[in-house]
C-alpha cells in the first residue's frame, strides 16, 4: 500500500529503527499489517470501497538507542472503487395503467435503480431492452417511461416491457426489470349490430299481441360499462304497437292486435332500433327491422 521511511542523524544502534502501528489495536489498522524493519505497509485482506472508502491511522518510527527515542506519521489510506456491483432496481417488477387513446410523451411509470459501487461505476443509463412495439421510451436519465405513439386496447391490451440499467463502469454492469402495463379502456367504440336488416312477420288478430316479432343483437369491442349495450325503438313506431320489455335483450315483441287490411303494404312496418353503450359519452348504433302482417282468415265473404 505505502512505504514509511524515516531517518536519524544519530549513528550507530541509536540511528536503527523499527517500525509499528501508533494502536495496533485500533479499528483502522486491522486490515493492514507493516513490516517492522522497511515500514512497508501492506493489507491483510480483501478491501472493499463499498464498505470503507479511507482508513486513517499512525505509524511509530523508534530508534534502538537509551533511551529510545520515536516520531510518528499520519497515513490515510483511499481505497479505489472498482466496478465489481450491479445496479438493482427497486422493484423486481413494476405496474403501471395508461389510457388508450392518451397522447405521445403520457408519463406512465418511474424506474429507479442504485448502485453500491461510486463515481463513473455508480452513474447509470437506462434503456428499453425488450416488448413496447416501439410504443414506450425511456429517459435515460430520469428512468421515466412515456408513451411515443396512440394506444389502441381493442388492439393490443397489455404490454410488458424489460428495463435495463447499465452503469458506466469499465467493463460495464447491468441490472434488469419487467415493467407490466394495462392499456385502459375510453369508449372509443359505438355498439354494431350483427345485421343491418332485420325482417320478421307477425300474424294479424288477437293472438299476435304479446308475441315476440323478432331479436335483434349489438356487440361493442369496448370492455366494461362502454360495452352495456340498452335496447330502444327510435322509429316507425308511432301508434306504439311495438315495444322491447327489457331494455337490455333487444327482443320485440308486439303490444297491440294487428290488422293485416289496415296495413297491407309490405313491409308493413319498418323499425329504427338503437343501440346505445353506457359509456359517459354514449356511443350509437342502428340498425332496421321490418315486420310483415300476414293473414288470418277474419273477413266474411259478401255474396252479390
């Protein structure tokens, strides 16, 4: 580690040395031992700068003659770091939520990672190493994760992306982490009904009161609340004859008796039904049905 050398101007048994620690029991010294004859000072073991960075403690130079006679010096010791720790991030994993639809540069999440090593050994630079799609970035830096571009749930639900911490050692060392992230869901989607037209027919008279005409069905890609689709007539239905009982199945049913010689165009009737999500800014879609009355034989016959 060092060499202490001293000198006296005396001669002889008087001018020889030997060398020893101040306190030989003290706490800085146990790592190290010195030679009594050249003053080489020289570790007893492994040291490490992540534990200790400096030890401070005092050699005794002492003369052989009578009475003997001694000085000291003060010697600190400054272990040098090597780059022998990875960094590790706080957390093994992270997760995280982020809209769909939210704009580039959304901050979505902050990794952090440390290093017991110091100087250059503890500077680090973060990076995506894996997953994204190139959607996420990385402030090298901050540890920051942002989005880059729109985010589209119907398409790509959840993403899991590998965070890598690399230190600026010689060579350098690298840590890594999984960040999980849930893509949320904004009711960017209008219910679709299965058909465009529906066609359906309805006996006239009595017995057709009460009957189901036809069952139309939505689906909505959306999840959750922006998915609940309800049921209404929006159209064609002015005399109320038609009705669906429960807004959330789109089964039509009839309310009154028909008449097919009242109405003996065909279709006789054509519907508007809508289907509306419950999303906060409801979302539509429509779709037709067209009901035809057919005959029951309810007429006399008028003879001339």
């Amino acid at each position: 580690v060092v060499t202490v050398a001293a000198s006296d101007v005396d001669v002889g048994s008087n001018a020889q040395m030997f060398f020893g620690f101040n306190d030989p029991t003290g706490v800085n010294v146990t790592d190290f031992a010195i030679d009594s004859t050249g003053g080489v000072v020289t570790t007893k073991r492994a040291l490490n700068a992540d534990v200790k960075k400096e030890y401070t403690f005092v050699v005794r130079a002492t003369d052989r003659g009578t009475p003997p006679l001694s000085s000291t010096a003060t010697v600190t010791v400054v272990v040098q770091d090597v780059n022998d720790n990875d960094p590790t991030f706080n957390r093994s994993r992270y997760l995280a939520d982020v809209s769909e639809n939210s704009l580039g540069g959304t901050t979505v999440v902050t990794v952090s990672a440390s290093e017991k090593d110091s100087g250059q050994n503890a500077k680090i630079t973060y990076s995506i190493s894996f997953g994204g799609s190139g959607l996420f970035a990385v402030d090298s830096t901050t540890g920051v994760v942002t989005t880059t571009g729109t985010l589209d749930r119907e398409s790509v639900a959840s993403y899991t992306l590998t965070v890598t911490a690399k230190d600026h050692g010689t060579p350098p060392r690298s840590g890594q982490t999984t960040v999980q992230i849930t893509v949320l869901d904004t009711n960017d989607n209008k219910p679709v009904f299965t058909f465009s037209l529906y066609a359906a027919s309805v006996v006239e008279g009595p017995s057709g009161v009460g009957k189901v005409v036809s069952t139309v069905s939505a689906s909505d890609a959306d999840i959750g609340i922006n998915q609940q689709i309800k049921y209404s007539i929006t159209g064609g239905n002015s005399d109320g004859i038609f009705s669906i009982p429960d807004p959330t199945i789109g089964r039509v049913t009839t309310l009154k008796a028909l008449d097919r010689e009242a109405t003996p165009q065909s279709p006789a009737y054509t519907l508007t039904i809508t289907a509306t999500d419950q999303g906060v800014s409801n979302l539509i879609g429509t779709t037709q049905l067209q009901v035809t009355v057919t005959d029951v034989n309810d007429k006399d016959r008028k003879s001339g």
